[in-house]
C-alpha cells in the first residue's frame, strides 16, 4: 500500500468519524463500508460500522459488522464487549454464550466473566446451570460477598445448604468491606426466608440496607425537588400540532420498583404485536438532556412546536436499537418515565400508559429485602423514607389522572394475579391491542429477562407473593408509623 493510498484511507476514515459525530449515520456507514472492502483485514473498520448501526438501530448490521471485527480482533477486549452487547441485544443466546466463553478463556482466573455468564443463564431461564457455575465459584471463591448476593436472588435455599454457614462465617469477619457487608447479609436475610427462620430476616436487612445507605446516602430533599420541578414544568403543556407517531409505538408501564411492572410487561410482551424494551429508560434521558434536567427543566408550554416534535423525532431515533422491525409496539418499563407523562402524552400522539399499583406494605417489604445498582433508589435503604415516596408518586400518578385526558390505564397487582384472565384482557385492551391467548402463556415465551423479578416471570401468574406483608408486621413498623392515615389504596 502506498503512502497516498495510507493517507486517504485516514482521511476517509477520520472524514467517517466526523460524519458519525454529527449525525450524518448512512454517510459515515457508507464509507466506512468503503474502507471495509479496501482494508480486510483491518478491525477498526467494522468495529466503528457496528457502533454507528447501533445508534441507527439496525441490529442485524451490527452483529454482521462487529462479528468482522471479532473474527479480526478476538482478544480486544473493546471488540468482545460490543459484541456481547450486539447479540444480548439481538437476542441471539447462543453467540452470547459462546462470546462469554471466549472471554473467561482469555481471562481463566478471573471471577467477573464466570460471574457475568452465571447472571446471563439466570435471565435466559437456564437456572439450574445458572447454579452449578454459581457454586463452582463459591466454591472457589468463598470470601467473595457480591457473588453470594447474586446467587441469593433466584435460588431457593433449603435448611441445610453448606452456603448459608460460609456466609454466615463471613458476615463475622471483622475484616470484611462495608459492600461485602452490605451483600453478605441481603443474601442471608434471603437465605433465612427460604428456610423459615423469619425472626431472623430483618437483623439481616437491617444491617445490609444500612452498610448501602453508607455507601449511597440519599438526598429526600433533593428528590422531591427533583419530581416537583419537572411536573411543574409541564403545566398546561397540550397535545402538539403535527407531532408524528413514532414507530414503533410506545407502551409505558409504570410502577414503583417491586409493584408488578414486569409481570405487566410481560404480558403486554407476549403479544405477537409488540416487542418488550424493558427499562430502556430513554424517555427521560432525552426529555433532560432536551429541555435541562430536573430542576432545571424549562416550562414546556413556552418553547416552539419544533422544540416539541423535535423531542419526539429524537426518542424514536433512540429507541430504534431496542426495538424489533417486525413489531409496530414496544414496551418501556423504565421506573421514572411517570414524571414525563404530560410531555409523552403531548408528543406522542400514539403512546398508551399504564400504571401498576400495589399494597404499599408489600412494596415497601419487597423494597426493604432486595439490592439495587448502587446509587439508585436510594430511599429504598429506609422504611420511613419509603413511605413517604411512595406517597409521592401516587401524587405524581394522581396529578396525571386528572389531567391526561385519554390513553391512561391503571391496574392493580393484587387485581391482576386473583383474577388473571379478566384483568389481562382489560390490560391489553388498555394497550390499544386485540386479545391474544399467548399473552397468559407469558412464562413461555423464553428471550432474557433483566429484572430482580426474573425467576416469577418464568412461571404462571401465581398469587403468593401478595399480602406477603403480615409475615413481617411488627418489623414494618416503622413504615406503617410513617404512612400514618393514609388509605392503604
């Protein structure tokens, strides 16, 4: 190759970049496909092209283009994570597999990668390998804290697994880390309910929700100016002129975590029409990078039509990556996209909304039992703090009954699991579709689930997990005190 022929090919390939960063994507594509044929064996080429038909949404082009960078560059890293994610999200379980086998290869004494895939078996449904990898780990592992944790969330322990005495050997350690602390006792507190030692629970979570509430203390103040500012914002905001339907169309479900969302997903999901995002969470990270983030959100009725439909030209681009060409539905389970509902009701003239309610004590001990990513829900760390968010949002849901005048739906979990096929007729109705038998046939549909509730939505709808509250009565007190008179619904 000659120096000229070197120097264009960095020009084009730098021109690509350039392209790419302000949004001319076919452009850059098209040279880069280019330079592909000019270059074959050079990886940086479809590495770039996968990220761009990944912005673009064209899942299919990403997998074939980062599968020539693998094939190129098996062991770079940056390569087998794009193509990790290229396939996750494409759905293609098998490749993920042995994309993660490849790297615990490249990595034999590393827990992280075994971990990863042991975690990737338990949202696939493959639970009793998930298991089997998980104690091959422990095993090899035993002071690791997080792994038990993991494990904890969908194994069902009995009364004399070996595990639950090394962890509880570990949790004594004086030495251990104040994460290690925090994952050792969520998962004995789980370990001790599977067995029916229940007095036993809550000294565990006690001290688990307090070693998180160290790591990531919470700010109520900042939260409630937070939720308040931004519904301000969207004060007499009405439907906008002109706004297109995005494609797909969107369907929210909204809840508080541990409410029901993603049974309601799910059976939404099931659907032959609709393709399941899950906690996509682009609503609201558009709307805030668009029109200022939380307080500092400007008013919305204010700014030009454009700066609306503008909004919503860029949510679809946005969601292309996570939605299937074949379905013109696609769900979004994300937790906070209720605090926008005025602004998707008024840009999106084809998106329907659902709110799931539940028994607040039942939210609350779910809330209080289980770990989330570190810095998010932190209120969750407090029971008294958790009353008074929950109040919140249903005076953020309340505000939003009043005032979206159409493609607004509530249902109540207890509702939906004591009386299945009515109330998921009523759902799908809600959603703007015809019934479909598959949609109570949800637990066989397969594909990933991620969500603290994936080994439920494995499984019929079942009605043990409500009015799980009373076990735990004199623990939850705290709560309740702090719920005061409030109507429990």
């Amino acid at each position: 190759m000659t120096t000229g022929t070197t120097a264009k090919i960095k020009a084009d390939y730098d021109r690509a970049l350039r392209l790419a960063q302000h949004g001319q994507l076919r452009e850059a594509a098209a040279l880069l496909d280019a330079l592909a044929l000019q270059v074959p064996n050079a990886a940086e080429f479809p590495y770039k092209r996968a990220q761009i038909a990944a912005r673009m949404g064209d899942v299919d082009a990403w997998c074939r283009a980062i599968d020539r960078a693998h094939a190129l560059r098996p062991s770079e890293p940056a390569i087998l994570a794009e193509a990790l994610k290229a396939h996750r999200t494409a759905g293609h379980t098998d490749r993920v597999l042995d994309l993660m086998d490849a790297d615990i290869a490249a990595q034999p004494g590393a827990i992280g990668p075994q971990a990863d895939k042991a975690l990737y078996l338990q949202q696939i449904g493959q639970f009793d390998s998930s298991e089997k990898l998980f104690r091959k780990l422990l095993k090899k592992h035993p002071n690791d804290a997080e792994l038990y944790r993991m494990f904890a969330a969908t194994i069902r322990f009995k009364p004399k697994d070996p595990l639950i005495g090394a962890m509880r050997r570990l949790a004594s350690n004086p030495k251990l880390s104040p994460q290690g602390r925090m994952h050792v006792n969520y998962a004995l507190a789980k370990a001790l309910e599977d067995t029916k030692q229940t007095d036993k629970v809550f000294g565990h979570l006690h001290r688990a929700n307090a070693a998180q509430a160290a790591l990531w203390p919470d700010d109520p103040d900042a939260r409630d100016a937070e939720w308040q500012a931004v519904i301000d914002a969207q004060k007499d905001l009405s439907p906008v002129p002109d706004s297109p339907d995005t494609q797909p169309g969107l369907i929210f479900v909204t809840g508080l975590p541990r409410s029901g969302t993603t049974l309601v997903e799910q059976i939404i999901a099931s659907h032959s029409r609709v393709h399941s995002g899950g906690e996509i969470a682009t609503a609201l990270r558009t709307a805030y990078a668009r029109f200022g983030a939380g307080v500092d959100m400007r008013p919305l009725c204010d700014l030009p039509k454009d700066d609306l439909i503008g909004f919503a030209t860029q949510l679809a681009a946005q969601n292309r990556g996570h939605a299937d060409p074949g379905k013109p539905w696609l769900t979004d389970k994300s937790i906070m996209a209720f605090l926008i509902y005025g602004l998707l009701h008024a840009t999106l003239p084809n998106a329907r909304f659902i709110v799931v309610h539940r028994d607040p004590r039942d939210i609350a001990l779910s809330m209080y039992k289980n770990h989330f990513k570190g810095g998010t829900h932190r209120y969750t760390n407090d029971l008294a703090a958790i009353a008074k968010t929950i109040k919140a949002f249903r005076a953020a849901i309340a505000h939003w009954r009043a005032t979206l005048p159409d493609r607004f739906a509530e249902i109540r979990y207890e509702d939906l699991v004591s009386d299945p096929d009515t109330k998921a007729r009523s759902l799908i109705a809600s959603a703007g579709l015809a019934w479909e038998d598959q949609c109570l046939n949800f637990h066989e549909k397969g594909g990933t689930v991620k969500t603290l509730s994936l080994h439920q939505v494995r499984q019929p709808i079942y009605q043990s997990s409500a009015a799980a509250w009373p076990r735990y009565e004199t623990e939850l007190q705290p709560f309740i005190d702090a719920w005061g008179d409030t109507a429990w619904d």
